[in-house]
C-alpha cells in the first residue's frame, strides 16, 4: 500500500488537529477556531468521514498532511515523516536505495539530454537544426534552453542509455520509452522531435516537452509522463534561468508555451516563465510568491487560452496577487509577436492592464447604453469578478465605477454583489429557521447550502426538482447544480461516491479539495439535525431562495419600468406590469 494511504488509514484527522485545535462536535463534523487566522467565532471544520478540513473564514483547506505543512511550515517529505512515526510506519522512500533511484533518474535525463543536443547538431538533426533557425533561434539561445533533437528511429535513444548502463526499467521509470503491445520490448517514445528540457527550480532536468517535426503528425507537442522526480502541476517552464531577473524586475511574467519564453528572452526580456498550456496550480503560485506577489498574465487569444487565463487569474486572486494581463494585438502569442518585431512585445508589455481594467475593457467592448440585456449581462458578469477582490476599498472603487458606466444606481449593483464576506458570516445556527433572520445570507450562499445539502443527502434531490425553477441556480453554481440534476435524472444506482465522481468528471475546474469544501459547508451552518427533520429544512432553504429570486426580479423589472417611463416606450410596460404581478403573486404564496 502507498505511504501515503497507509497512514492515512491508521490515522485519524480529527485527532491529529486536535492537537493542535480545540475542536468540538457539530453535527456529523467537528468545529473549532482556524489556527492560520484570527476569528471569534469557530468557522474551521474538520470531517472525519471524509478526513478533510476547511475554514470557511480564509479558505484554508486539505487533509492531515497539508495542515502539518501549513502549521509547522514544512516540506511533504517531512509532515510525511512525522506522521509516519505517530502511524508507527517505517518509511522505504527515506531509505538510501531509494535515494540512489532518484540519483540515478537525474543522471539519466542529464545524459539523454546531452544525447539529443549532440544529435541536433549532427547529420541527423540538420532539418531540425534548420527549422530552429527559421524560427530565430540561435545557437547561444539552443544552448541556454539546451534544446535537443530525438533521431527519427524507434530505438536509437533506448539503446544509447543502455550502452550508458541503464537498466530499460529505469529508462521507462523516467518516461522515455514505451512498452510495445502484449509483449515485454520497448520503443522510444520521442521519434523525430526538437527536445526542450524542462528543469525544476535548482536546474535539474525533469521531463521533455517534444515538437514533431513531420508536419503529418497528429500530435505537435508531447510531454513527459509524470514521474517520481516530475510532477507537472509543480513545475514552471524557464523557472530556473528567470528567478534573477524576477527578483530584480519584482515581477513574473506568464505565458502558456515554452516557444513563448524562448522568444521573450530573445527580446531581452527574461523574468518570464510558461505554465505549458494548463492553468497555474495552488503549489506553482507558492513557489512565485517566495519571489515576487506581481504577476504580469498573457495567454494565447484562442478560446482555450482565455480559459486558462480565466481560472489562472481566480486562483491568484486568491493567493493575493496583483495581477495585470497583457492584450496583444495582431499575433496570437507572444512568440508570434516576437517574430515580427521583439519591440511589440515589449511595448505589450509596457502596456499591460491591471485585471479590473481588464475585465471592464472586455465586457464593455460594443456596449450601447440603450441595450438593457447587453447592461444586464456587464452587470452579472462584472459583479461576479468584483466579488472576487479581497479587499473592500476596492470594491467600492470598482463598483463605483460600474455604476458610473451603467448609469445605474450603485445601491442595487451593491445589493446585487453576493459579497464573500457576507457569504462568510460566522453564525452557529441550530437550524435553518433563523436564517430568514440573517440579512447576510445572501443569494449566492443560499444556492451553496443548497448544493451542500444535496451532496450531503443526495435522497433530497428530488425535492429541488420539483420546488426550484432551473433558472434560480444562476451564477458560478449553475453547471454544478445542473449536473447534479442530470446525474440524478440519469442514474440508477445512486450513492454519494458515484454522485462525486460524476461531478468530477463532468464538471469543469472542480476537484476533491473545492467538492470537499461544499461537503463542509452545510456543518458549518447547520448542526444538530434528526435524519427526518432534513426534509422540512431543505424545503425552508428553498422557499428563502425563492423569496431572494422574486426579490430581484422584481427589484429588476421595476427599474425598467421606470427606465421606459421616462423614454415613452409605454408599449412594453404593460407586459412588464403582468410580470410584476406574476411574480407578487408566486412570492407572496411562500
């Protein structure tokens, strides 16, 4: 079994914080104050079912090993250690042999990659060797990226590292070749491609990123597998060769490629470094943040770019960073740009906006003041991503200057904000009675009991069906809740482990660490319920959201029947009217 599993089998979540927190029972979790900020009123849960905890307060959250990390300000290798012992577990990765294996995994892709350099510059990498000059790479700038060439055979690597004394176990352990079907030989898994190293933070070489050559290729870029030295989402392309000029500049620059960093430091510019097409990840931001809190975003222009732009620039925000994005103008990348004058690039980067500016430029563009759904859908839009701001000075600026743009009041786009802080109101309720009492549970929160409710108890899903019109889920929960419908509609064997899966799989962006945070959230406001009492109180919870939707229609509708008051259009206000009564009469039956 692995460590990792071992341990946490022998081991219990709530008596390894304990420890360290006064945790007490509430409900099916156990509650206590959050250790990594101060609060006076208990918002850090701890599920021994699920062993995870959350603070509902700073966002804080993981298993047994991340908490050690965080509160003793340690590597995994030793909160691993420290467990291990409680476990009473001896550990094989800490032992020399083990040590050796990793050893001998750095030496061999040191020595593939001297290989492949050499092959570059040989007979046999002459159409590669043209390529890279084509794209204005010099030999000073192949050198720096050690830039490599992988022969087109099917073994002419693996039997180089053989004849090196590698074993072809170890050569398969460090992603290099490829067991050939149904039998016990392998091949060479980079045939034909120019080879860029990627090197962990001290410079050791990791893996391979591999462009092919052959323009018949399916496949353009390969990577390395991940490996026990390689873990993609811990790694940033030219990390190690840009840490000085991030210290001096203090600012990082991201971009989605490799081509892109090799073209920036062909324009001299060099505090940058590439995320290689996926968004950044919690343990990429930390490993920034030791250098500089200024992130400096530019990612391709397709439509897959601005997804990883769009959850790269979430996750800093919350790992409070100050974040600019750079628009470009006529190239779709940076090493586009580059190619046609390194002095653009430059210039884009002189002209980067900070993020808000960003998001107004880009939901404003072809606004015409008379569009009320155009306004509608600036207004949802840009109060989803104010919400986001950590701090409320700016807020208030921001929203400030929505209201000046929209010419709307800023009292309704305030009322409308479903602001993180109230969300996170630190409330011991007993039940969900005393909610309706609570001003600050807001819309959005009340959609997120609602979900946690329903991930709690997937038996109380039937009861949103047939309560709930779709089109109240709205916001960043609507795909959740939708999917959360579909897998009920769908499946026939219902439990909570194939109800999560589904949602893994299905929706975009989510993992156990934001599921189990959902999990969470209904202990955290409601504790103390009988089984038989879950009913009525899920069905309280959705006639309060109910009374939030009815609100803001007709909060909405209202401010356009005053909007065609005063413009004449007297023709549309009476079907405005009949929605207006429809929708006093559906709340005032709750």
């Amino acid at each position: 079994m692995d460590p990792v599993e071992e341990i946490k089998r022998k081991l219990d979540i709530v008596q390894i914080i304990g420890e360290y927190v006064e945790l007490k029972q509430a409900g099916q979790s156990f509650k206590g104050k959050c250790p990594f900020h101060n609060e006076k009123t208990p918002s850090f849960v701890v599920n021994q079912d699920r062993q995870f905890y959350y603070c509902f307060g700073c966002n804080e959250g993981g298993d047994m090993f991340s908490f050690l990390q965080k509160y003793e300000n340690l590597d995994f290798p030793e909160a691993l250690k420290i467990l291990a012992g409680k476990a009473g577990l001896t550990l094989d990765r800490f032992n020399p042999r083990a040590t050796s294996r990793k050893t001998r995994l750095y030496d061999l892709l040191a020595d593939v990659t001297e290989f492949w350099i050499k092959k570059l510059n040989s007979d046999q990498g002459k159409v590669a060797l043209e390529y890279l000059g084509k794209r204005g790479l010099s030999s000073e700038i192949q050198e720096k990226f050690k830039l490599g060439y992988a022969p087109d055979s099917w073994d002419q690597t693996l039997n180089y590292l053989k004849e090196k004394g590698y074993a072809e176990r170890e050569i398969f352990d460090a992603g290099l070749i490829i067991r050939k079907n149904l039998g016990s030989s392998y091949y060479d898994r980079f045939r034909n491609r120019i080879i860029f190293p990627i090197r962990d933070i001290h410079g050791s070489i990791v893996g391979f990123t591999a462009r092919a050559l052959d323009p018949e290729e399916k496949a353009k870029y390969i990577n390395s597998p991940e490996t026990e030295i390689y873990k993609k989402s811990d790694v940033l392309y030219g990390f190690d060769i840009a840490k000085k000029a991030i210290k001096e500049k203090a600012y990082i620059i991201l971009v989605e490629g490799n081509m892109d960093v090799i073209a920036s430091h062909r324009a001299k510019v060099e505090n940058v470094v590439a995320v290689s097409g996926t968004a950044l990840t919690d343990k990429q931001l930390d490993l920034i943040k030791r250098y500089t809190e200024n992130v400096v975003m530019c990612f391709d222009m397709d439509e897959a770019g601005q997804k990883a732009a769009g959850r790269s620039i979430d996750l800093a925000i919350k790992h409070g960073m100050n974040i600019k994005v750079v628009v470009l103008t006529g190239a779709k990348d940076p090493d586009e740009m580059v190619n046609q004058d390194p002095n653009l690039w430059v210039k884009a980067l002189s002209n980067s906006k900070i993020i808000m500016q960003y998001y107004f430029d880009k939901y404003f563009d072809g606004y015409e003041p008379s569009d009320v759904q155009k306004k509608k859908e600036i207004a949802r839009s840009l109060l989803t991503e104010i919400n986001k701001l950590v701090d409320k000075i700016e807020q208030e600026h921001w929203l400030r200057e929505l209201s000046y743009r929209l010419n709307v009041p800023i009292q309704l786009l305030s009322d409308s904000l479903p602001t993180r802080q109230k969300m996170q109101e630190k409330t011991n309720l007993k039940s969900v009675n005393n909610l309706s009492s609570k001003k600050n549970f807001e819309k959005d929160y009340l959609i997120k009991l609602i979900i946690s409710l329903a991930l709690n108890h997937f038996e109380l899903v039937h009861l949103l069906i047939e309560r709930l019109e779709i089109e109240m889920i709205d916001g960043a929960y609507e795909v959740f809740y939708k999917n959360i419908i579909n897998w009920y509609n769908k499946t026939s064997l219902k439990n909570q482990r194939n109800l999560f899966e589904y949602l893994i799989e299905n929706v975009e962006g989510l993992d156990e660490a934001n599921l189990n945070s959902l999990v969470l959230l209904k202990d955290q406001y409601i504790e103390d319920l009988k089984d038989e009492e879950l009913e009525s109180e899920c069905l309280k919870i959705i006639n309060l959201l109910k009374k939030k939707y009815y609100s803001a229609r007709i909060t909405e509708i209202d401010y356009q029947i005053r909007q065609f008051e005063s413009s004449g259009r007297k023709d549309l206000i009476a079907d405005l009217y009949k929605q207006l009564q429809d929708i006093n009469y559906k709340k005032n039956k709750l």
